[in-house]
C-alpha cells in the first residue's frame, strides 16, 4: 500500500524520558512534515524537511529534533519529555509544490505521565 | 502571522440538508486551499482543493472561494451522518511549502 506510516501507534512514558517516533512514506513524495495536534484538536506544524532544507518553526522547543536518514523517512526524537508534550503528533508528505496537499499518517499519541 | 479562522461549532443539520462551512485568512498572498476531514481518532484526509476564484464541485462537495473577501467555504448537498466529523480549512501561501490550518468545524450531521 502506498501511504505515509508511522511508528508507534500510542506512546506512554513518564516525565524527563526521551523518545522517538518514525515515519516513513513510500509515495515519492519530496517534503516530510510533522504537525502535532493538542487537546482542542489544532494542528500546528512543527517542522517540514525537504533533502535541501530543514524549516523549523520558531514556537518548537529545542528538545524536539527531526531526523531524517533519506528521502523517505522522517523521525521526531523528543528529549526530556514534559507532561505539556501529550499530544497527537502526525507526520505528512507532499511533493515539492505548493498546488497540492498533504498526504497524512495515521498519527502517534503520545501521553507523557 | 498568517492567520486561518473557522467556526469551531458544532454545526448540527439534519440529514439531506446542505452543511455549510466557512474559513476567512489572513494572508492575502494565500494561493491554494485545502478542506480536510477528519473523523475522530483518525488522520485528515484531503476531500477538496481549490485555487481560482469560484466554485468547484467533486459530487456532493463544493468548494467556494473569494480572494477579495479573503475566504473560502465548503457545502456538503444531501448531508449523510457519515459526514460528521471536523472539517479543518488549510492555507498555503506563494512563498512557502508549508499549510497553516484552521481550528476547525465540528460538523453533526442527524439522522
């Protein structure tokens, strides 16, 4: 199946634990993004990433860090996790043009105790 | 700061009515604009895209948007309980890759 996945599904871990969470598309896709998604069900990106340019919102804690080994893949490592970091966190693809829209993954919960 | 507003309702219609859903930016160089779907629990899924001033149609959704208004709006015909769910409006802009979503509309639809 052609899709964007993501890896965990849920994800529980205490306070000051550090994690991470995979995503890996398989559309050919040119940009990866990853947008969390808080209680009230706002999306707000975080970070996109094309092999030339890693864009970074400002509001993004530095203990959130994207990596991404190739093209297809696009994992967020989260260090020293807070209790205000549960969320739901979805990585996105798209080809390298503004005319179309994302292609999202099924999304990680991530709960922090 | 561009900005993606919409009424975050719920909205409720009864069955086989038109649902109407709204969305105003604040960018006026905004391009393309996107509705999502999202059902609860799950991803958003892209149901409509829309670029030029007008109206487009894929079956029972239509996509209205006004650059001089600076909004955009979304009509589902025949309105199925399957169509519940929040509808987030999303916003590129000329100079960048990146959507900024809206807040999105809880939409119930009612048997």
């Amino acid at each position: 199946d052609t899709a964007v996945s993501q890896t965990p599904k849920y994800l529980v871990t205490q306070m000051g634990n550090d994690k991470s969470i995979k995503c890996e598309q398989n559309l050919g896709h040119d940009t990866m993004y990853w947008y969390k998604q808080d209680s009230k069900k706002f999306l707000k990106i975080m970070f996109s990433y094309n092999n030339k340019e890693l864009i970074i919102n400002e509001t993004v804690p530095n203990r959130f860090s994207p990596k991404s080994p190739d093209k297809a893949h696009l994992n967020l490592h989260i260090n020293s996790l807070e209790l205000g970091d549960s969320a739901v966190y979805f990585c996105a693809s798209s080809q390298n043009n503004r005319m179309v829209g994302y292609t999202f993954g099924s999304g990680t919960r991530l709960t922090v105790v | 700061q561009k900005e993606v507003e919409q009424n975050s309702g719920p909205l409720s219609v009864p069955e086989g009515a038109i649902a109407s859903l709204n969305c105003t930016y604040s960018d006026r160089v905004s391009q393309s604009f996107f509705w999502y779907r999202q059902y609860s629990g799950k991803s958003p899924e892209l149901i409509m895209s829309i670029y030029s001033n007008g109206d487009k149609e894929d079956g029972r959704f239509t996509a209205q948007l006004n650059k001089a208004s600076q909004y955009v709006s979304l009509l589902i015909r025949d309105s199925q309980p399957s169509d519940s769910a929040t509808y987030l409006c999303a916003v590129n802009d000329n100079y960048g890759q990146n959507f900024v979503f809206g807040p999105g509309t809880r939409l119930s639809v009612l048997p």
